[in-house]
C-alpha cells in the first residue's frame, strides 16, 4: 500500500466518523429553539429554529417510570425532530399542554381491584376495577402482555393494544396476586 492509498484511505475513515458524530448528535429542544401550539383541532405543533411542523407526536422514553424527562418529538412519519430533557425546562402552560398530550397518548388506567381472572385457549380474561371504572378486557397469553415494569409496577396490554396498569403489586391481596403472578412474564 502506497503512502498516496493510506492517505485515500484514511480520508474515508474520517468521513465516516465525522458522518456517525453528525447522526449521534442530539437536537435539544428548549424554550429558546423550539415553541409548541396546539391547533383549532387539538393537535400539537412545533416550530423549531423557524421551521413549522404542523403534527407532532411525544414518545416517552421512560412512559412507565418517568414520562417528564427524554421525550422525543416526532413528525407523524417517526421522523425525529428533537428531544426534550425535562418538561421542567418549559414554562408552566406549555407543561401542561405537553402532558395533555402525554396523558393522551400513554393513557393506562390503574387496576385497582381483580374480580377474576379467567384462562381459557391461549387467553386470558379479565374482570377488573379501575381509575376509569369497571373494565373487562382480554390478554393474550405469553409474548410480554404482563410485563414487570419496576419492581412492584407492572403493566397490562390486552389484544386491543390498551393498556392498565398495576401500580403496587404488593398492595393487592393474596388471591388478586396468585391470579396475575401466574401470567407475568
């Protein structure tokens, strides 16, 4: 190899890092680049460094555990347009329009009581209380639908992709326990 195709080559390699430095690259958003609204149709907009993106969508990095801090903000095609670190950096009326949102989107109703749990052909079917009132729902078995979240959170999607949630497993009783316990994954 000639000193000339070393040069080529490491050239190249640059490149490519300073390709992959661009893509690692965070866009932070903050009250100083980035401005929400919500439209006449309740659906929420930003305008980043002038550029107006008429939808937008919040995905929650931590949606069960924290959903204050590392929200992504997409376009309704999953393009990425930014991240928020904390909602705290925000004054308090875009706060709360940026959690309406939030609230919206990872809606889950806390279990509050079980009624019963039924099991029949890869299924489960259950009879529940919750922050929303009565619920009956079902789950299919297996593939992550009762998952632990924490070490005493554990969340619920049934075959309609809503979710509940059981905030402190502890807090149920014996029977309300051995009932989920059999299918936590």
């Amino acid at each position: 190899m000639t000193k000339l195709d070393l040069d080529h080559s490491s050239h190249g390699l640059g490149e490519a890092k300073s390709d992959l430095a661009e893509a690692a690259k965070m866009n932070y958003l903050t009250t100083d680049n980035a401005m929400f609204l919500e439209t006449e149709g309740h659906m929420l907009t930003i305008r980043v460094d002038g550029k107006v993106f008429p939808a937008v969508y919040l995905h929650c990095s931590f949606p069960h555990m924290n959903n204050r801090i590392f929200i992504s903000v997409r376009t309704g095609e999953k393009e990425e347009i930014g991240i928020i670190k904390s909602l705290d950096e925000f004054p308090s009326e875009i706060v709360s329009l940026l959690e309406e949102h939030i609230n919206l989107r990872y809606f889950a109703p806390e279990i509050t009581k079980i009624n019963k749990i039924n099991e029949e052909f890869g299924y489960s079917y259950w009879d529940t209380e919750t922050s929303s009132g009565n619920c009956y729902f079902t789950v299919r078995s297996g593939r992550g639908n009762v998952t632990v979240v924490t070490t005493n959170r554990v969340l619920i999607t049934d075959v309609d992709g809503n979710r509940f949630i059981i905030k402190d497993v502890a807090a149920l009783t014996d029977k309300e326990y051995r009932m989920v316990e059999m299918l936590m994954s």
